[in-house]
C-alpha cells in the first residue's frame, strides 16, 4: 500500500489539506499486509463485524469517548443540534442533526452537494477512470446493480462524495423531485478510505448499497446511491417514498464508519463546478460541505 498520506483541496480556505485519518494505522494493517488481507476477508468486511462495532458503538459507555473525539478531530460543535452532554452513546452523536441553517442551500439553477465530504467529479461517466489513483475503472453495471440503468447513465454525470468518520453523517437530496423507494443492494462491508480504494476500486460496486431514483423536474431522472462501509451495519433512509421533496431535505443517514454517496445525472443535465472537474482530473478530492454548490442546471 501507498505510504502517502490523503491530501485533498479545501474550497473555504483554497488550500491542499493533509486529512486526520480515524483508525489510521489500523487501514494500513488490515489492506496493506498479507495478515491484515487474511482478516479483512475472514472477518472485517463481514457484517458480523460491524454488527458488533456497531453495538460497541450504541453503549452508553460509548457516550465517554465523544469529548475526546471532538477535541482531536476539532469538530465544530457551535453547528451541532444538541449539546454534546445530551448524546448518550457514540453513535448518537455520529448521526447528529444541525443547527437550522447550518448548511445553506445553494440558489435556483445549481445543484447541491448531498453530503459533507470530499467529492470527485466526471462531466462524462466514459472517463471515469482516475479516482484516487490513475488507470482504476469503474464497472457501472456492477455499482447501479442494474444493466439498464447502467447503459442510460453510462455517459452522464457523476460525483462521488466520501464521507469521513469524522464528518456530519446524514445526506441530502441534490435537487426537488419525487423519490422512488429506494432499493437495496447486497455486499460486504470493506473500507471506503483511500488507503483501501488506491489499492481495490472494486469495493465500491462490491460493498453494500441502496439506489435511490430521484425524478426531478429539470435534472431528468438522478440516482443517489448510498454505499455502505465498514461499521456502517445499516443506511438508514428517512424520507417517504413518492413524496415530493426539496432541494436540500434530509435522503438519510449513516452509522459508525466512512461512508460514500454517489450520485447520477443523465447526459447533458448538469455542468460541474469548475474546481471539482479540475482537481478531479488531477487525482484530487475536493472537499466542501452538503447544500453547496455541485454544479449548474444546463438549459
């Protein structure tokens, strides 16, 4: 495995930033030595084993842990719904709501982001090829579970934003429209990080999912695909199927882990925002919080 660190471009400070990896020396073990491979597939990517993190993770004993967490990864608590006392576990408190107004949603004519993380971007799905590391491709059929959808979207638009363990867990629908319920694919849960994702790419299409057909007045129909990873035992969807929501509602949330949620535009929909379509051709995740901007409606 790569010894580099994960870099990524901060739209806020217009600066390259080094990231605090959670577990940090535990992801280089398990995907990067023969050891650590054999675990990963005797038990980490299983679900038993996020089963049981899980559980650690909603015990109240949990709850000690957060004061410490907060101060290491500088989480902004003035942003966070409640005050970190009232949390009674670990998990409480990684799937926290926000303050109202907390995450701006932008104006008409753009499309959101749906989650805080940092996003890679393709105008062109064909090109998918340069994700955390150059010459990886993706398999769209095998990641949509669907060969259909697949040759729809194959020359569409696509973001892929990576959630941190660290970062505000719930995600968010791009743009109004009416969504289908959502439909579940099943996998293992391996990491998402790219420590792990330089090496195997494929545990995106491999890894739990659940596809979401979002139908939208101007966009067409998008896809929002929530990927699970390791500690994520569940997706939890919060919306009501086939009612109609706003640009910015809540789609669900998350437990422990890193977590990814990708995102699908048919041709010729949308025009990506500039520093997302220059940084990801240079291997660069952009990082930029839910409710900003992806990118523009195209007429």
């Amino acid at each position: 495995m790569s010894s580099e660190g994960i870099t990524f471009y901060n739209r806020y400070t217009g600066q390259m930033e080094q990231e605090k990896v959670l577990g940090e020396k535990s992801l280089r073990w398990v995907y990067g030595t023969p050891l650590g491979q054999l675990s990963l597939h005797l038990l980490v990517k299983r679900a038993i084993f996020s089963r049981l993190l899980g559980a650690m993770k909603n015990s109240p004993r949990s709850a000690a842990s957060l004061p410490a967490f907060v101060k290491e990864y500088n989480i902004n608590m003035d942003e966070v719904e409640l005050p970190l006392e009232e949390y009674k576990c670990f998990n409480d408190f990684f799937y926290r709501k926000l303050k109202p107004g907390a995450r701006p949603v932008c104006g008409e004519g753009l499309v959101a982001l749906p989650a805080d993380g940092r996003h890679s971007g393709w105008q062109n799905a064909a090109e998918m090829t340069g994700a955390f590391v150059k010459g990886q491709k993706f398999d769209l059929p095998a990641l949509l579970g669907n060969a259909e959808l697949a040759e729809k979207y194959a020359q569409g638009t696509v973001v892929l934003s990576r959630l941190c363990p660290v970062d505000y867990h719930r995600f968010h629908f791009v743009a109004e429209g009416t969504p289908e319920a959502p439909v579940r694919i099943p996998g293992p849960l391996a990491s998402v990080s790219p420590y792990c994702l330089r090496r195997k790419l494929a545990w995106l299409w491999t890894n739990k999912r659940e596809l979401t057909v979002l139908h939208t007045p101007q966009l067409g129909d998008v896809l929002q695909l929530a990927v699970g990873a390791t500690g994520v035992g569940a997706i939890f969807q919060t919306y009501e199927p086939g009612k109609p929501v706003q640009k910015g509602a809540e789609q669900g949330y998350f437990a422990f882990g890193g977590s990814t949620v990708m995102t699908f535009f048919e041709p010729g929909r949308v025009q990506l925002a500039e520093d997302l379509v220059k940084n990801t051709a240079e291997c660069v995740e952009t990082f930029a919080r839910v409710g900003d901007v992806l990118g523009r409606v195209i007429s």
